[in-house]
C-alpha cells in the first residue's frame, strides 16, 4: 500500500456522526492532520476527542475542518482558540488523571493508535506516546493500527497487539519532534532556585514551561534521582550522561518529547518505562513515592497562593493539565515538594506575575495544592504559613518595581477582610 492509498484508506473510515479517539500531544498523526487540511470535508459530521497540547499540537484546527466537526479536548493550543470562540470545540475542565477516567468510559466509534512497525511477537510499540491511546482502546467499536515506520519502538512502551485491531493501515510519515531550546538568564536563575530544592534520590516530576525545562542542566551534581513523570525530555539524557539518575528501571513516564535524536536514545538505553495516564497520573500511586518532587510552571501566582495555568487575560490559553495530579500527590508523599516556577514578570519586565489576587474566570490550582514557589528573585515556603506571612513572602518573589505596590495593596485587602 502507497503512501496516497494508506491516507485515502484512513481517511475513507471517518463517517458523519461517528465518535473519533485521535492520538494527541507527540503521538499525533501529522500524515492525517495534513491530508484532512487537504481534504477537509472528510471530517464533516464527525466529533473527535483528544488529548491536545499548546505547543504541542498546533498543525491544525480539527474543529474547523467543516461547520460539523467538532472536538472535545483537555487543554487549548493556540490553533484550536477560534473554534473555542464558535463553540465548535468543548473544553473539558478535567486534570489528566480526570481526563484519562472520562475517555476510559466513552465507547467511541473509531479509535486511532499510532503506532510502530509489529514486531516479532505480532506487537505494535506505542512508542513515544503511550499516555490515552491503550484507555479508548477498550470500549472502541472500531480499532485502527496506523503503523508508522518513522514511529521508534521504544522497549518499554505500551503496545497493542496486531489481532487486536479491526484494521491495519500504514502511514509512513513524520513523528512530533520539537527541539531543544536554550533557556534565557531568568530560566536558569529560577532553575537553580528549584534544583537546590532537590534531595538526591528524589523522584521528580516537571511539566512543561521554560523554568522546569531548564531545571535538568541544574541537577548534574545530584545523584540516585528517579524521573516520575507525565514527560520525559532531552533533560532527562542529561542526567543519565551525568551520572545523576539512580540504576534501576524505576524511571516511569507516558510520552516523551524532544528531537528525533532523543527518542532514538530512549530506545537504545531502555532506561524508562512508559505508561498509560492512568497510571503515571494516578493519586492513590503517586502519594506513595517517597520524596516525590513536583514542579510545574505558571503564567500567575496571587498572594494567597492560588495559581493561574489557564488565562492570559480574558482568554483562555491553556487547560489545567497534569500539574495538579502530581503537586496533590507531592503534598502527601513523605519528603515531597509541590513547587510552583515562573519568571516574576512579563511583557520585557511591564506585567507582573505575583500579583495581588486572581483576577480570572477560574482558578487553576488551589492554594492548598502547592509548598513553594520560585522566581529568579528567590523562593517562598509557603506550607505552613498563615495569610499575611504568605503575602509576605510572595511579594519578596515579585520584580523590586512591584513590591511596593503589592505591599499597599496587600494592606488594603488586609483591612477589609
């Protein structure tokens, strides 16, 4: 089967009023996403259900395809933002762990999983995105392999087997890479404030952001560190070259993300195991890793604490993601840290990011879900804490042109609480 045959085979599946599970974050079919721009009224009629990542996931606007396409996602890419606006795509407010739960009880139509060439025991790898694909695979009235040969088979990683599926369908196409970026001066600064954070042995989660990505290259002086993750990037071989991580296979995520290098790495060393989201976001699981170290990004934190991942402004610009999953578990986990790291303004220094309360629709995470947070201007132990030694602490975190003002207004909020 041709390239040309194995699209047209894939495409020829989609009817109006079919339920669709379509592989997001790194395991998008980039081949699909590119013939349905090619063909939009493919997908006219036809409701699909992803996991989409901003920065991730921003070839195209599936929602858009035709007036009667529609989707329903966990977080926003950019892409995606105009079918928000016409209410052609339905954003769920659902953590990943919640997300995984709500596709584990769908029974959709078609399920899609993009996957590796079989191997010898009839297996299909899932590769470098094992996190939702095996979960909508269970309840599928229809199931499609789309074998790719540029997929890696990663050791580790989930796979499904050939006599599982209704069909086998091969695209040879382009895997989701993205490449490596170097972090700025602030990233670093705020970096090395999270790794000092860091006992050796930990066992550490980091979403994604400048700050959490850059928090790698700070911990090569660390050693026995354990990756517990929803994500596993080029940070990670840092460590391994290093000499940072502990033996072992404890090393748990469920996609990775990096350039085609990196995933060619993973498959060569078998260092992690990957999972589905059902697992590497489960509570129950996660709060019983000792010395479980969360960090994620942010785009505010108020001087109560509460934390902003979703608006820029009046829109929307994210979803909450897998953060909280993993900073409730930290907050249980015996030794562990739920850490919050961001840049202390924005905007070339003009917009703070402390600022004095959450001015939003809704808020991300709670007050009650993080330990600590981190600017280039210092960290802020929060746990403990009352309202006012909160604020305090939170505003010395605040670019100095800032704190005067949050200070004044802190007081008068103070006095009329």
């Amino acid at each position: 089967m041709t390239q040309g045959e194995g699209l047209s085979a894939l495409l020829d599946l989609l009817r109006p009023g079919m339920s669709v599970y379509l592989p997001g974050a790194s395991g998008e079919i980039l081949a699909l996403a590119a013939a349905l721009a090619r063909e939009p009224e493919r997908a006219a009629g036809v409701h699909f259900t992803s996991c989409l990542v901003p920065g991730i996931n921003e070839t195209l606007d599936y929602a858009s395809l035709t007036d009667t396409s529609r989707v329903s996602t966990f977080m926003l890419p950019a892409v995606s933002a105009p079918s928000l606006a016409t209410r052609r795509l339905s954003l769920l407010p659902l953590t990943y762990h919640g997300a995984a739960r709500h596709i584990a009880v769908q029974t959709f139509d078609l399920v899609l999983a993009h996957v590796a060439p079989p191997n010898t025991q009839g297996r299909c790898s899932l590769g470098i995105a094992s996190d939702f694909a095996t979960i909508a695979w269970n309840r599928a009235k229809r199931r499609v392999l789309v074998v790719n040969p540029s997929m890696p088979s990663l050791p580790r990683a989930l796979s499904i087997p050939v006599g599982e599926a209704h069909a086998v369908i091969t695209v040879d196409g382009a895997i989701v890479e993205q490449q490596e970026r170097h972090p700025n001066a602030s990233a670093e600064a705020i970096a090395k404030g999270v790794a000092a954070l860091v006992p050796d042995g930990a066992h550490i989660q980091a979403g994604i952001g400048g700050a959490p990505g850059a928090m790698w290259e700070q911990l090569t002086g660390h050693c026995g560190l354990v990756l517990r993750s929803g994500l596993v990037t080029p940070g990670f071989q840092t460590l391994a070259e290093a000499g940072a991580l502990a033996g072992g296979d404890d090393h748990l995520a469920g996609i990775a993300l990096g350039p085609r290098k990196f995933y060619d790495w993973l498959a060569e060393t078998d260092l992690v195991r990957f999972a589905s989201t059902l697992e590497t976001h489960s509570h129950s699981d996660l709060s019983a890793v000792p010395d479980l170290i969360s960090v994620n990004s942010a785009l505010e934190v108020d001087l109560f604490g509460q934390v902003n991942v979703e608006w820029q402004g009046s829109c929307l610009s994210s979803g909450i993601g897998g953060g909280p999953d993993f900073m409730r578990a930290a907050q249980v986990s015996a030794g562990g840290r739920s850490i919050i790291a961001l840049p202390s303004s924005a905007k070339q220094g003009a917009v703070s990011r402390i600022v004095l309360r959450l001015d939003r629709p809704s808020t991300s995470i709670a007050r009650s879900d993080i330990d600590t947070v981190v600017t280039e201007h210092g960290v802020a132990e929060l746990r403990g804490k009352g309202l006012d030694e909160r604020a305090k602490a939170l505003i010395g975190l605040a670019a100095p042109a800032f704190r005067d003002g949050l200070a004044t207004e802190w007081e008068s909020l103070r006095q009329a609480m």
